[in-house]
C-alpha cells in the first residue's frame, strides 16, 4: 500500500546464478538504490541523541506528532509536481506507510452504530491486499465485499486506486450511491510511473514514501484530507494504534523530500543530474520495452498497452510505466500462470489474489538490475 507496500516473501538476496529463484511477487522499490548512491551525503540524514524524544511535535496541531517541516516538504513536493492540492486547507495526516492510512480511513468513514458493517469494494483487478486489511480483525465496523462493478448498494466504501496496481489502468470511481464513501489510493499518481494530466482533489487522498524515492523500510506514508471529523477519526485510531509515526522516520522522509524537490527547483550544481522521477522514467522506459520485446518473443503472453498523455510536470507527452506488469498467459494448456511461472524459477503474484482469473499474473517492474535482466532472460525462453 501504498496501500501497495508488498511484504510477501521478504528476502532481500539477489539471484547470484542462472538456477537462482528470481522473487518479483513484491513491490520492493530497490531500483532506486542507484539513484540514492549517487546522492551521496546530501540525502544523509544526522540525528543527535537528544532530538525528537517527545511524543508531540505541536500539541496545537490536530495531527499532534507531525514534524512541521515534513508537512513543508510534502506540500511542497505536490505543489511541485500538481499531482494533488494539498494546500495549508487541506489537513495532511502521517501514517506508518499508507497501509496503517488504510485502516484509519475505514475506521473514520464506518459508522460507529450502524446495523450492519460497511461494505469495502473495490473493481477487479485490485489491489490484493485491500481484502486481508479490511477484514484482519474481523471488525463490526467494515466488512470486504469484493469487486465494485457486482457490488449491489446503498452504503460501501469504494477504493480507487489509480494508476491502479496491479494492472496500471487509470480510474476513476465506479459507484455513485449518495451514501457511499471513497477513498483514492495515488500511491503511483507520480511523474515516473504516469502522465499527471491534473491535480488531483478527493475527500481522501493516499500516498507513500516508498514508491515516490524507493524508501519503502523508512514506513512513512501520508493522507490528504478535505474534512476535519473525518481527519480527527483518523487521527483517534492513529492514536491508539500506535501513538502517531517515529520522529526518526519522519526526518528521513522530510531530508528525502527536499533533496527531490531541490532536484527540480535548486540544484546547486547544473553539472549533478539529481532529478529523480527522470531517474525512475528513464528505468522504467528501459524496462518496459525490454518486457514488450521478450513477451512478443515469446507468443504466449499479453501485457496491458495504454494510451501516451500529456504530462504537466514533464511538459510533454509520455507513457504510463506502471510499476507492475500485468501480465496474461494465453496457451491454453496453462490455466494457473503463478504456479507456470514458479517451475520456471520465477515467483509472481496470481490473478486470483486481485479478483481475476488464475491466467493472469503480477510481475514488479521495480527490483534491482540483475534480478530483473534474469527474470527477461527466462521469460523470453517461454514459449
């Protein structure tokens, strides 16, 4: 999570071999590594001792533990980019990435008396881990119901995640019940992955470190919300679930932020390239073409195309990259494309865990070099 912080099969090793398991059922954004080396001790982040020891950031603030230059920093980053309005009317919320956001904005927008538990929906292919989130802790408050386009209703609590993950398609709310509620997954609504065509402007917005810069073991993620009961419910579970987000992460994320918007507003060096969602194009370009060729090298498998926009933030018209590829096996004999894939020395994601068919399968576009090189090498001798 966002919301779309995978943490399935959490080895870190790199594939040292031809016989080497190759692991891209995570979404474990090490490709940046590259980029944060280049960066040298200008991303580093110095902590002394006795700093950030209080709970409290600004007790006057409803978001009590918030550092107040993080809040500069993401603000700053949005108005940059004009992905999202995130202005001083807007209360930006801070989580332990965007799952625990997650939750918090299930628990503000269900009814504490209700009869019966909010539906949570979603339109397949979704994200698959917004089914074991909402239903964790077996909760009175909001319960999964499954795919959006079959949901039947009155009262649900409809996600949107767009770029989607996991097929990278572009959407936008499919319900439309006066007694329905929202909530916008952008975890991928960033310059590397789509077009930023506008700002966007929902009742809950969701974003996360770890796939705007790769920092995804600093947990720090953060909401943008429009009305202030549904902001301190919000901040009521926050609180109680974890007493707001550590200091230390927070001051990593804020250095990180502002080491990517001085990329785009004050490099110092005109020489140093230090812009990173240039960066993260430029990979995924790469990437993807390469996945394109092996796919059509081998005749059995079918990746999503999209339609090239104008991009605001990059002045041009470019690509959505997703950051995963969806990927469709069309042999027939192959009915389950995660297990086909798995005794080819390759561990995906099945379409059955986003509410599709056992023919699809997810694959991240945003692990290290060898690891990648390795899984297109084998892929192209599918056949």
């Amino acid at each position: 999570m966002s919301l779309n912080g995978d943490v399935s099969n959490l080895s870190s090793q790199r594939p040292t071999s031809k016989d080497a398991i190759v692991n891209l059922d995570r979404g474990d954004p090490t490709m940046y590594e590259a980029f944060w080396k280049s960066a040298g001790a200008d991303a580093d982040t110095f902590i002394p001792g006795w700093t950030s020891m209080s709970y409290f950031s600004d007790a006057t603030k409803l978001c009590f533990y918030l550092n107040a230059q993080l809040t500069h920093q993401i603000r700053r980053l949005h108005n940059l980019v004009g992905n999202a309005i995130a202005g001083d009317d807007r209360f930006i919320i801070v989580g332990t990435g965007s799952s625990q956001l997650f939750q918090a904005s299930l628990y503000a927008l269900s009814p504490p008396d209700a009869a019966e538990p909010m539906s949570v929906v979603s339109l397949a292919p979704y994200y698959s881990t917004y089914a074991p989130m909402t239903d964790l802790l077996q909760s009175r408050l909001h319960k999964w119901a499954g795919d959006a386009s079959k949901f039947a209703g009155d009262r649900y609590i409809e996600i949107v995640c767009t770029p989607n993950n996991p097929d990278g398609s572009i959407r936008e709310a499919v319900l439309c019940s006066g007694d329905g509620k929202t909530i916008h997954d952008l975890a991928y609504y960033w310059p590397q992955y789509t077009p930023i065509t506008h700002a966007a402007d929902h009742d809950i917005m969701l974003f996360t470190l770890s796939k705007i810069t790769g920092h995804a073991g600093s947990r720090i993620g953060w909401a943008v919300v429009k009305d202030r009961e549904v902001a301190k419910r919000m901040m009521y579970y926050i609180t109680l679930n974890s007493i707001g987000v550590a200091k230390e992460a927070q001051l990593r994320a804020e250095k990180i932020l502002q080491v990517v918007s001085d990329g785009y507003e004050n490099t110092p060096n005109p020489d140093v390239e230090m812009k990173l969602f240039h960066f993260g194009r430029e990979k995924l370009a790469v990437r993807w073409r390469k996945l394109v060729e092996a796919v059509k090298a081998s005749g059995i498998f079918t990746v999503p195309s999209f339609e090239p926009a104008f991009c605001n933030f990059i002045g041009e018209v470019t690509e959505n990259l997703p950051a995963f590829a969806w990927i469709k096996c069309e042999k027939n004999e192959v009915e389950d494309l995660e297990r086909y894939l798995k005794e080819k020395g390759v561990i995906a994601r099945g379409g059955i865990q986003f509410g599709m068919e056992a023919r699809y399968a997810r694959i991240s576009m945003l692990d290290r070099d060898p690891t990648f090189d390795l899984f297109l090498e084998r892929l192209s001798a599918m056949s």
